[in-house]
C-alpha cells in the first residue's frame, strides 16, 4: 500500500520514519552543539533538549553479518536507532554525556580475531574522519586504481589523527577512482584520484554490436572519437577512430561503449591533490590542486601513496597555524615551500598545458597530457 501522500510505492521510503525521536521533535529548531572528546558531540535544541552523539568509523563496503552487529549495538545502545555519514561514519545517539562515554568504550572493544578495531571512535573536530570514497576494482568499470584497498592502507597511517584532534584544523580526505570522481576529490584537503594514462583500445569487431556508435561519440569531450570503418579478415567493420593526441584519458568513451576499454596495468595509478575545501570559515572555498601528478598502483598496502599523504600531513601539522586549513596553510607559506617542506618534485605534469603561454598556470584540474 502506497505511503500516505504518494502516489507510487517507488524509491525508499520517507526518511522522517526512521529518525530517533529527540529529532523528529526538534527537527529544524537546534541551538547549537559542540564536541565534548574525540568521537562524541552534543547537540542542545532550542527546547533544552539534549542529544549525544557518538560517532565510530567503519567500512563502507559490509557483509550482512557486519550491519546485523551495529544493528544490534543500536538496539541495546540507541534505541534501535543508527546513522550512516557520507563519509562513511556510523552515529549512535543516546541521552546522557555518561551513555556517550560507556558506548565510545564499548564501541572501542570490540575487535576483529588479529586484535584491528572493528569501531574505532573518532573523526570529529580537528583531525581526519573517515574517507569519503568510491567503488573500485570490485564494482565500478573504468576505475584506474581501487577504493578500497587505497582508503583502508591510507586510514591506517592515519589512525591517531582520526581518533585524536591534535591537528590545526579538520583534515578531510577524500578518494576517487577515476575522473568521473564519485567521491569529493575536487574540494578535499588530500584527495587521492584514479587516473589514466593511455587512450582506449578499440574491439573493432564487437563495437558497432555492443555500442550505440553516435553516443560514443558524443561521449568524449574532446572531440576525440568519430565514426570510421575498417577492414578485418576480408569483412568490413563499423567502428570508431581515435584521434589520440586529443585523448585526456577520461573514459567518457567507454562508460558509452564497452568495447572501448582503457584500463592498463603500466598507464593506471594515482594523482594526488590537495588545499581543496568546502567550508567557507575564515576563507573562502577552494578547488584542489594536483602535487603528485602519478604514483603507481601499489596493492595490497600501497606503500608510496600512504608514505606520501603522511608526509604532506604530518609537515601540516607540525607548520600551520591553529584553525589554518591545509590549503590555507599552504598559501600562506607559498606553494613553492609547500613543495619543499613536503619533499615532492614539481614537474611539467603539474602545469595546465605548458606549451602555452596563455596557461601558464598551475593546474587545477586532473585533464592533462603525459
Ligand atoms: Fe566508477 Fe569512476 Fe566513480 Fe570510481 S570514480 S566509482 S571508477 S565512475
Ligand atoms: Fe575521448 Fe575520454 Fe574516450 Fe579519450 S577517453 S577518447 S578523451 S571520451
């Protein structure tokens, strides 16, 4: 039976259902909150209402069995009630600061068989939280690295700032892997982004079967691909042509057509970008900018990609100034000491099309050319 008000039982189902009640009651009528320690927040509404909040980090890819268990902590916690964040949190909330803390050591006992954290209690306030990421290898087709193993890799060098506030400002690292970029990687403080290096290769003989020859087309943005006819073993093929010096790499292409693939074990890997930020305190926000133009696809533990990201975090850490910002941080010492303090080359990669003189300036953007 369709909800009341609707006219389909289509899509999910209202989210004002499944909200704990301290928040339907005061939904829209907050006063203010603040963070009592690492992990747990206070939210007081303009009715005096209280709610604490204890938030865990925790994978975004789960087994059944895995959400069964917060289930279970949410009804012997929280009333039944559980909240994932976008950056891949949970968030319990309970009446009482003494709840609060009796659940942040709950939450921080329970452990996996080798002793790892199964919800470590953190990602408030001046440190990391968790990475707001995208799919991978296991479930995306044009990715250029993997999500997950990069994230897990990247969180556990981090580990202590997610679970302390000890650094100038909110850190936020985000991951995508590739250009289509599902995740925040164009506005993060460090963001780690799939890329590739190499144009499609072109299945002449299944193209015109499995793809729509105009929508490929019209997928790259470069103008890149047009239709084209070739011959193969005494048979003509329709099929495309690729213009490969106008190639960026993007993979519009292939998300038309499957018989365009660009996935390659040498040309794949990671771009690294940072200073980027939504948040408009003290300064306004800003787009990241690339510093390591590519760092190759390491698996399982990625070792140069988390050498790298701790090193730009822990000379932030030690350099900046409270509530300063990475990217603050950075154009207050000037970018060409950023680089030396975080021991990272700057190279050609780095500019937005150097041949030309019109845009000779640091890139921005992850389109560019090797
Ligand atoms: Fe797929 Fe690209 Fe999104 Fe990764 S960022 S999930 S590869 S579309
Ligand atoms: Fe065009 Fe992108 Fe395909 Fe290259 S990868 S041909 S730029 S759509």
């Amino acid at each position: 039976k369709p909800m009341e008000g609707r006219v389909s039982d289509i899509g999910p189902r209202h989210f004002g259902e499944y909200l704990p009640p301290v928040i339907k009651e005061n939904f829209g009528k907050w006063d203010y909150h603040e963070i009592i320690e690492p992990g747990i927040l206070l939210h007081v509404a303009l009715s005096g209402d209280k709610t604490y909040t204890v938030r865990a980090g925790t994978a975004r890819l789960m087994s059944v069995t895995h959400i069964r268990e917060i289930c279970d902590i949410a009804d012997k916690f929280s009333g039944g009630y559980v909240r994932f964040t976008t950056r891949n949190n949970l968030e319990f909330q309970v009446e009482t600061e003494e709840a609060a803390k009796e659940l942040k050591a709950f939450l921080n006992d329970q452990k996996f068989p080798g002793g790892a954290y199964k919800f470590p209690v953190g990602g408030t306030g001046a440190g990391v939280t968790n990475i707001v990421h995208t799919q991978g290898w296991v479930h995306c087709h044009t990715p250029a690295t993997d999500a997950s193993g990069t994230v897990k890799a990247t969180m556990d060098v981090v580990f202590d700032d997610f679970t302390d506030m000890k650094l100038p400002a909110p850190v936020r690292i985000s991951m995508a892997c590739c250009l289509n970029m599902c995740g925040a990687v164009h506005c993060s403080d460090i963001a780690i982004l799939g890329i590739h290096r190499k144009p499609p290769l072109i299945d002449h003989k299944f193209l015109d079967n499995l793809c729509e020859i105009p929508l490929a087309v019209a997928a790259c943005p470069t103008g890149a691909v047009r239709p084209s006819k070739v011959e193969l073993d005494g048979e003509t093929y329709k099929t495309v042509a690729i213009k490969e010096e106008r190639c960026m790499f993007c993979g519009n292409c292939y998300t038309m057509c499957p018989s365009l693939p660009l996935s390659d074990g040498e040309g794949d890997g990671i771009a690294i970008m940072v200073g980027g930020k939504i948040s408009n305190r003290i300064t306004k926000p800003a787009f990241s900018k690339v510093v390591v133009p590519f760092v190759p696809n390491e698996p399982p533990r990625w070792p140069t990609l988390t050498k790298t990201i701790k090193k730009i975090l822990d000379t932030y850490a030690k350099d900046a100034n409270k509530y300063e910002r990475l990217g603050d941080w950075a154009n207050r010492i000037g970018w060409e000491r950023f680089f030396e303090k975080c021991d990272l080359p700057f190279s050609e990669h780095l500019i937005d099309d150097f041949r030309d003189p019109a845009y000779y300036t640091w890139r921005q953007t992850t389109q560019f050319k090797w």
